[in-house]
C-alpha cells in the first residue's frame, strides 16, 4: 500500500541528520501487517497479507518482539 522500507530509510536519514542522540534502527519483515505484536487478533484479517500468509505473519509477530526486547536490552541499559 506503501513503501515502508523507504519510508522507513528516509526516517532514518532524517534523524541522522539532524543529529538525533539516541539509538535508532530500521527493520523489516517480509510477512507483516500493522500488528506487530505476537497476539491473534480477528481484525489482523482486514490485512491481505494476514489472511495470505497468516503463518508468516505470525512468525514475524514473534520476531518482531524479540528483535525490540532484543534493542531495548542492548540500548538502553
């Protein structure tokens, strides 16, 4: 619907340049809606993706929370 990776690059960009002070990363997932939490919701359906690749989007789900705890713990000690 929109080009979340080079969104999300140009926030990057953004923030670099302005000289933003604290830790900050770009990740992607190749199968992932809105809901980037790992909890089966009935309105994850509203998404294409959630109903054609529900198995992947719930991978991704999990991983995304690891990889954010994963930031957390790493940063922001």
């Amino acid at each position: 619907m929109w080009p979340s990776r080079e969104s999300c690059d140009a926030m990057m960009a953004r923030l670099d340049a302005a000289g933003f002070a604290y830790p900050h990363e770009c990740v992607g997932y190749r199968y992932a809606s809105h809901f980037l939490v790992p909890t089966r919701l009935r309105s994850a359906r509203l998404f294409r993706i959630e109903r054609r690749h529900p198995e992947e989007c719930w991978e991704s789900d999990r991983k995304s929370l690891e990889d954010a705890l994963r930031f957390v713990k790493r940063c922001w000690r």
